[in-house]
C-alpha cells in the first residue's frame, strides 16, 4: 500500500493484529484508504526523514471530529524510527494500554440535520507539533485516563439516495496493545506537519469515484454484497458437460422417406466424485443427462 508521508513523518491505518496497512489511493492530492466493516485498527505513526530531530514532538490524533490522544516522543536518531501505534488509551490497575478502533455501520441524521461535504468519508488528522518545556509530574498531579475508554461512532447525514451499506465510521473496538508512559507536562510548539487521510469501504470508494465501478454487473454484485460470496468451486468439482447429439426417425413415409428428430443432450460425467454415502450402490460409470434447449429450439426436423 502507498504510505502518506509529509516531511519527515508517515502514518497508516493497520490491522489491529497484523499491524498490516489498508490499501491507499491517491486522487487530486488527497489519500483514501480501503477499510471493511467490523475490521479493528491501529493508527501507525513513524518518522521517515534522515535529518537529525533533536527536539521531542507531540502528535494529536483526531478520527472523525474525536481527538483520540495526545503523546510525545523524542527523537534523536538519524536513522529511521519503529512504528508507533495509537488509538484509545486505557488505564486499569495501573497499567496503560492503548485500545484498537474499529470500523463501524453509524447511524444515520433525518434530512433536516446539517449535512456533511461528503458524508460517505470518514477522516483521520494527525497534527504534529515541537513541545516545549517538558517536566515530569507527579502521579498524585496526573488525571489518568479510564478503564473503559468510548467514543461513539459519528453520525452520518447528507447520504440522500445513497447506500448507507456503503458507509462506516469509528468507534472503540477490543483489541488492547500495552505500553509504557512517563507522565509530564509540557507547552506545545510550533505546528510542524498536518497529515490528513479519508477512509471508506470499496463500494464506498467507487459511488465517490475513487476507484472505478466494475463494468461486469455480477462483479459489481460481489463486491456489493462481500458477505453473500460462495465460497471458491474446487477443481475435482469444476465439470464441464459434453454436448451429445440425438437423433430419431420418427415417421417413415410409403415412397421410403423419413422424418428425423434431432435433439441434443448435456452429459455430466460424476465417475470421479466422491459419493454422499459410502454404501451407496453406485455404478461406477454413471452418468447424469440433462435436456440442453428447449424443445423448440432443440428439436429440428428433416425429410
């Protein structure tokens, strides 16, 4: 997947487990990521410049109008940096840990309500800053955050005709991932980068042109209804028929001619699959016919 990277960072959208990145495009300068109902994710934050960064920053994370956390991290190393991994923090006896967020159907404004420029997106913003005056503080000074961090889903007006199947927006999912804190107080610096990133599902991505719409409408339907896919046809199963032609006198005339009756049969030879019950009594040539046409299209009569 393309990475969005301005200046000296880069951010993604992972897979909570894997920690491997949505697919991105990129239109008119702007990142769209591919993202699936349900599907619990983790906000990635690396630095990918070669430039000594000697000063701490402080990144502030903001998913659909929800400010999700605030940390920061010193960086004085040339080289590149491993991925940080944010979303919502959660303290329990005491222990942080950092909670996944997760892709979810919203719920939906009446007409009437403010609509969004384009409310099939979802969006994420990351503004990085230079932080200032650092000191550490002590616990009994430090708000910690809760055991059950939340954040509804937003809520989605200006849809119109549109599918609402096709939206999703984020929430707080299960996955938990530790990690370590210092607790400090700082003054926030000068704005360094603004990231911005836009989620939706495929079919989403495609009624906003982003991604072009299948032209085979049975493609389009699968990728409609990605839950109603059968599943893959093994190839011992994959039988093509064999095409048989009949033919039948079926009058003979005084002066010895005939009229002939033709039609034509599709055989399916099931020798080779495996049989329902093993005591079945089978013939091991057997064959299965089926009537290929219609009778009307199927039948020709010659003299």
């Amino acid at each position: 997947a393309t990475m969005v990277v301005s200046g000296d960072f880069r951010i993604e959208l992972v897979e909570a487990n894997s920690k491997i990145a949505f697919k991105e495009h990129t239109k008119d300068n702007e990142t769209y990521v591919e993202v699936e109902p349900e599907a619990e994710y983790y906000l990635s934050f690396r630095r990918v410049g070669i430039k000594s960064l000697d000063f701490p920053i402080k990144v502030i994370f903001n998913v659909d109008g929800n400010e999700l956390c605030s940390t920061y991290v010193t960086y004085t190393s040339t080289i590149c940096n491993e991925p940080l991994y944010f979303g919502l923090t959660k303290y329990q006896n005491g222990k942080y840990s950092e909670k996944a967020l997760k892709f979810v159907r919203p719920k939906f404004l009446n007409k009437s309500s403010t609509a969004e420029t384009n409310p099939m997106i979802g969006k994420v913003t990351a503004l990085i800053f230079e932080m200032k005056n650092i000191q550490k503080k002590n616990s009994y000074d430090f708000i910690n955050p809760g055991e059950n961090p939340e954040m509804e889903a937003k809520k989605v007006s200006g849809l119109g005709n549109l599918s609402k199947t096709k939206v999703v927006r984020s929430t707080v999912g299960e996955t938990e991932l530790p990690f370590s804190t210092v607790k400090t107080t700082s003054t926030k610096g000068d704005l360094l980068q603004t990231i911005n990133m836009n989620y939706c599902t495929v079919p989403g991505l495609m009624e906003v042109g982003i991604l072009p719409k299948p032209t085979d409408v049975f493609e389009n339907y699968k990728i409609l209804n990605p839950k109603k896919r059968l599943p893959e046809v093994p190839d011992h199963l994959r039988i093509q028929p064999e095409r048989k032609k009949i033919s039948k006198i079926i009058h003979e005339g005084d002066n010895a001619s005939s009229v002939i009756e033709e039609s034509y049969r599709e055989t399916y030879d099931l020798t080779n699959l495996p049989s329902d019950d093993e005591n079945a009594d089978v013939e091991s040539n057997s064959y299965v016919e089926s009537n290929s046409l219609k009778e009307i299209e199927s039948n020709s009569l010659k003299e």
